[in-house]
C-alpha cells in the first residue's frame, strides 16, 4: 500500500471512528458500496473520483453535524 493509500485510509477510520459508523455502514453511505472500506484494506486502489466523491461526501456530513449542533 502506498503512503497515500495509507492516508486516505487512515482519514477514513478515524472519521468512521468519529461518528461510530461500522466498515459497511461507511460504504454504503459515502461510497455506495458496502465493501469499499474492506476493499481498500485488502489493497484496492481507489479512482480519484471516488476519492473526490467520498471526501466531498464526508465534508458535507460533517459540516451538516456541525450546523445541527
């Protein structure tokens, strides 16, 4: 896995940490798959676009938390 791989994964469990969302509760909201947080442990490599799709999704859940507090 490479450094950036690593990373994005990282980024993805601890939000997934954050807001006590399981490995396919994860897949399923933000990249509609249930198995990508499982794909990308076993070694998959994400498409830019997804990773733009599921950053973008996380900033906008998070930003919705912040403005129901």
């Amino acid at each position: 896995m490479t450094a950036s791989k690593a990373l994005y994964l990282k980024d993805i469990k601890e939000f997934m940490r954050r807001h006590k969302l399981t490995r396919t509760e994860f897949g399923k909201r933000f990249a509609k798959s249930p198995n990508y947080v499982f794909d990308l442990e076993r070694g998959r490599a994400p498409t830019l676009d997804n990773v733009d799709r599921v950053d973008a999704a996380m900033k906008e859940f998070e930003e919705g938390k912040n403005n129901a507090d």
